[in-house]
C-alpha cells in the first residue's frame, strides 16, 4: 500500500505549511500545484472561511439573547459587530441580516424612532437581490407589521401582511401562509372583526397542527383567545385557548415575548369573568417578569391591567398610580397604542375622587389622543387592500377600469354601425334605447354611491354620538366642578340634579355609538347603567338596590330619551326622601310594551312614601318636568301611596311612525 504524500512550503510572509497528499488523489495534486504558484491562495480561502463562521457565531448568538439578555446593550454591541464585518467583506445578505438585528432590538428595547429605518434598510437589499432571497424579504414585511402595529397604523401593518403572503403563496411556503394568516387574526382584532380573526386563526391552526408547528402554534392560540375575548363567545373557552398558547410555550421552553404576551392575555380573559384577584396576580407576575427581563412593552400594559381591574371595582385611589405610571412608560417608549385608554382611565379616577380639576385635564388629553386614534380606526377601515384580497382581485381598481374602458369602446362601435345601418325612421328608437342605457347605469352608479354614503353615515353617525357622549361629560365634569365651588346647599342640590340629567341622556349616547343598531336602545340595560350612576351619585349602593323587572326591550331615540329623564327623576326623588336616616330598600322599575301602540312604565319604591298634609320638597321642578315629559309622550300618570310609593305610567305610541 502506498502511503500519503507529503508536502511544504513557505508563504510570501514566512509562514510554513504542510499538506498531506492521499495516494491516487488529483484534487489534492492540483490544489498543491495551485499552491506553488500562488502561495496566498489557501491564506484567502482560510481568511474567508474565518468569516464565515464569525458571522455565523454572531447572528446565533443574536437569536438566542435577543429575546431574554442578561444585558441588553451587549446585544446591540454584537449586532453592530455583525454589521460592521459584513461591510468589511463586502456581503449584502449578512448586511441585511444585520439591519435586521438591530432593527428588532430597537423595537424590544428603546423608543421605535430607529426601527424603521433600519428595516427599511433590510428591505431594500432583499428587493434588489436575486428571487432566492424572496422568503427573507417576506420575513421583513412582517417586521414591518409588528412595527407599524405598535404605531396603531393598522392599515400599513395589513398592506405588509399582504406583501409577505404573495410572497409565501408564490413559493407554496405552508408555514409562511400560515403565520401570514395569524397576523391576519391579529389585526382583524383591531378592526373589531373579532369573529373573523378566528377564522383566520383556525385555517392557521389547522396547518401548524399538521406540519406540527409548535412555536407557530402557540402564537395562532394566543392571538385566537384575544379575538375570542370580545367575539361573544364563552370567555370559558377563551381560556382553555390561552392555556394552550401557554402550556406550548412552556413545552418548547419559550421564554421574554411569547409567554409575556399569553399571561397578559390570560389576566385581560380573567378579568372580564370578574376573577379579580387571579387578575391582579396574573398582571403583577408579569408585570415583575418584564422588569426582570426590562421588556417595557409587557410593563407598561402590566401595571396599567392592574390599574383598569381597580378602576372596575370602583378603587380609583388605588388605581390611579397604576394607570399614571403606565402613561409615563408608554410616552417615553413611543409605543403609544393604549395612550388614550389610560388617559381615559384617570380621568374617571380623579372624577370619583373629587379632584375635578385634574379629571378636566386628562380629559383633554383622553378626548385629543382618541381623536388621533380615531382618524387612525377611520383610515384603516377605508383600506380595501383586504377586500382585494378576499375577492381574489388584488388589482381590482384597473381591472374595473379596463372593463369600463373596452365596454364604452364596444358600444362606440355598435352606436357607430347602427347608425350607419337603420333609416332615419330607426334613429328615434336608437336614441331611446342610448338615453335607457344611459339612464340605468346612472341608476347604477347611484346605487354604488349611495351604498358607500350609507356606510360612511353609519361610522359618522356613531363617532357624532360617541363626540356627543364626550361632550356630555365635559358638561357633568364642569357642573360638578362648579357645584363644588358653592356653598348653598338648594343650589348644590339642583346642580347635582342637572348632573343626573346629563348622565341620562350621555347613556344614552354611549348605548348608541356601542351598539349594531342606531336607531334604538336596549331599556333593560340602559335602566340598570343609569340606577348604577344614581345610586353612585348618592352614594347608595349600600342601602339601596335597584333592580330592572322586565324583558329586554329596545326603543326608538325620541321614546327612550324622555323615559330616560323621567326615570332618572323618580330615581332621584326616591333616593332624596323616601329612604330618610340611612334606611335600606328596594326600587323596581318596570318597562313593558302590551301593544305596540301601548307601553306601561312602573316605578315602586318600599320607602316611607308620602305624609298626608306636608307640603312637598325641593323646588318642584322634577315634578314639572315629569309631567311636561309625559304629555310629549301622550300619556298618564298615576301615584299610589301604600307600603312606600308607586308610579304608574301608560304612553300611547304612534305606531306609524
């Protein structure tokens, strides 16, 4: 057998090396020849081989601390690392990958002023090279979603959404159309398609399932249970599907984001099924987690949970420097979607507290930073990138356009050749038949147009009630406001009366730009929101219950406006004079319609009712507007003292109207 040849020799630097030559070998013959001619072939190929597998080192090391850092700053240190050597071998994917980096860690960890400049960067050379760097372009896009989601511009995060689908379909990448899909649940959540996003999620669950896609998996699950909250569904469900996000991410050891993400969700589920304090715990040990983790993202949504969970069980001392913490955090992260809820929240706080001047100041900051967000809601519903989608026509505008165009040049043509055919005899009915045309597409177009007006009237109309709720609490803040200011106890009373008034009628609002149909109202429910602010009002809730004895029953806005006020004054004097010396009671109220042109309204208290021969109180100006408000409405009125006090109304409605 014959052994291994072996060879020397010297670089143009000094340095000595030995190559060992296998028998019947020709590559390792021509590498030794190419050797000898030029020694620094093998110094470049060892030189470029080095870099490879720093970068590689780099970028690993990257993914694996980006999530979780024991120093954050380190991980922008490495990623510049990355950076600098990709520009030094003159390598644009690893530059682009780079950006990418250092993209994603402004995002985690610092206000996002940088982070789209750096994902731009990323974009433009995955544009510009060869189709092979397609799915890394895709990956992009959703960087770019993630980004523009935190920005609340939900109509540029679903035009990227999009752009990476084409991509993936096109490459028939299952687990990027499916992760496309999940995105997609995601932001149907935000335009409140809640039962939408689940079928997204779903056709995105049924893909990672089979191709058995854990971590993908768990994000479609948790983005499931955020829809799920608010699609009506059983919250007992919502549940069982944030525990599935969490119990994979548990199982695929997934830590920082993804489980931040999931036990946050798993708080807001517990909250709305009134668990309040598994709440609170749920919120407090994310809130300690992100801080361990210096994730302010998860922080700020954290302590601002916990603030909202106060706020809904009426401990608005204890809920306000959660929710004024969250504020600042959020402001100085830039990550400004939940600015205006947390506004909102403080300036209920400091209402119910009695510091109104402060409640008059987030109010205006509540009422400026929802007006931003509101133009947002409004820009993204006008997208119709979705629609273009779902009808298989992504480029429908030309398409419609070219239709159009070949249709006029078709009936040019026809017009033309009967014109040149028929008699003058035919020329009446031609040009009866061009004006019918004519006249039909008009009506057309009409119809189109007066579509698109009805659904820009249905959004006017529920932002014009949501403006004119707003407005009618800036009028009870500011009579509140001045009630404080005075001394006069009849005057305070008649202020506090005026507040009630208000509050009735801003219910009514609230219930309108809230609900699907804006033209009535929901009694039953409208009934027991406004005996809540009453008794709240009075300070009641423990001496007196109110409780709403009837079915569900929705009204017209001119009928449940005066039910409202009449209502709200029976409450009002009941509260005032039939429950003197903190004595306890019930009140019953009673709205029913027999016929449609009848409805009966009953209101009935168990208080002291009425002395015989002692004159009535306060101003007599409840009474007067009971009555007023009662002849509107055609009705009448009849009260019975016995036991406390009963009201007894019976209205005669026109049913033509």
């Amino acid at each position: 057998m014959k052994e291994a040849i072996h060879s020397y020799f010297l670089t143009s630097n000094g340095s000595k090396y030995k190559i060992t030559i296998p028998p019947k070998n020709i590559l390792f013959y021509f590498v030794l020849f190419i050797a000898c001619l030029n020694p620094n072939f093998l110094l470049a190929q060892t030189s470029q081989s080095n870099n490879e597998i720093l970068l590689e080192s780099l970028q690993n090391w990257i993914e694996e601390h980006i999530e979780i850092p024991k120093d954050s700053i380190e991980v922008l240190d490495k990623a510049h690392k990355l950076r600098g050597l990709s520009h030094d071998i003159d390598n644009v994917q690893w530059q682009a990958k780079s950006y990418s980096n250092i993209a994603k860690y402004y995002m985690r960890y610092t206000p996002l002023d940088s982070t789209l400049h750096y994902l731009h960067l990323a974009k433009d050379i995955y544009t510009d090279t060869d189709t092979e760097n397609e799915l890394e372009l895709a990956k992009t896009y959703l960087e770019l979603k993630a980004y523009y989601n935190l920005k609340a511009a939900y109509s540029k995060s679903m035009e990227n959404v999009y752009a990476a689908l084409e991509i993936y379909e096109k490459n028939d990448n299952q687990q990027g159309i499916a992760l496309c899909f999940t995105h997609l649940c995601d932001l149907l959540y935000y335009q409140n398609d809640y039962v939408g996003g689940i079928s997204y999620c779903d056709k995105a669950i049924a893909i990672q399932e089979q191709l058995n896609f854990q971590k993908d998996l768990a994000t479609s699950y948790f983005y499931k249970a955020c829809n799920q909250l608010f699609s009506g569904d059983d919250l007992v469900n919502a549940l069982i599907t944030i525990n599935k996000s969490m119990d994979l991410n548990k199982k695929i050891e997934a830590v920082g984001k993804p489980l931040l993400a999931s036990r946050n969700t798993k708080g807001n589920i517990l909250k709305y099924m009134n668990r309040y304090d598994e709440a609170i715990a749920t919120y407090q040990k994310n809130y300690e987690e992100s801080k361990r983790l210096k994730y302010d993202r998860y922080l700020s949504s954290s302590i601002a949970n916990i603030g909202h969970v106060y706020v809904l069980q009426g401990k608005y001392q204890e809920a306000l420097p959660y929710n004024l913490k969250a504020i600042d955090i959020i402001i100085k992260t830039g990550k400004t979607r939940n600015l205006w809820e947390n506004y909102m929240h403080v300036s209920n706080s400091y209402e119910e507290i009695g510091d109104y001047k402060k409640a008059l100041e987030y109010h205006h900051l509540y009422a400026e930073e929802y007006d931003q967000f509101q133009e947002t809601m409004v820009q993204r519903l006008e997208s119709e990138i979705q629609v273009k989608y779902e009808t298989g026509k992504k480029n429908a505008t030309i398409y419609f356009q070219d239709v159009k165009i070949t249709k006029q040049n078709k009936e040019k043509t026809l017009y033309i050749s009967i014109a040149s055919l028929l008699t003058i005899s035919l020329l009446g009915m031609y040009f009866t038949i061009k004006n019918i045309r004519k006249k039909r597409k008009e009506l057309q177009l009409l119809n189109t147009e007066l579509d698109v007006k009805n659904k820009q009237n249905v959004l006017l109309l529920k932002e014009i009630h949501h403006r004119v709720k707003n407005n009618l609490e800036m009028v009870k803040s500011l009579i509140a406001l001045q009630s404080a200011q005075l001394d006069d106890e009849a005057s305070k009373e008649a202020m506090l009366a005026s507040q009630n008034r208000v509050q009735s009628m801003g219910i009514i609002h609230q219930k309108l730009y809230q609900g699907d149909n804006l033209g009535s109202i929901e009694m039953k429910d409208y009934f027991i929101n406004l005996g809540e602010g009453i008794l709240d009002t009075f300070n009641a809730d423990d001496k007196v219950k109110i409780e709403c004895a009837m079915d569900n029953l929705e009204l017209d806005v001119d009928t449940a406006v005066p039910i409202g006020l009449i209502v709200n004054e029976l409450l009002t004097n009941a509260l005032k004079y039939a429950f003197p010396e903190d004595q306890k009671g019930n009140i019953e109220i009673c709205l029913a319609q027999d016929t449609p042109e009848i409805l009966t309204l009953k209101v009935v208290d168990n208080g002291i009712g009425k002395i015989k021969g002692q004159a009535p109180k306060g101003t007599g100006f409840g009474t007067q507007l009971i009555q007023l408000l009662t002849q509107q409405l055609n009705g009448k009125m009849t009260e019975i003292i016995k036991e406390g006090t009963s009201i007894f109304f019976q209205f005669k409605l026109n049913s033509t109207i």
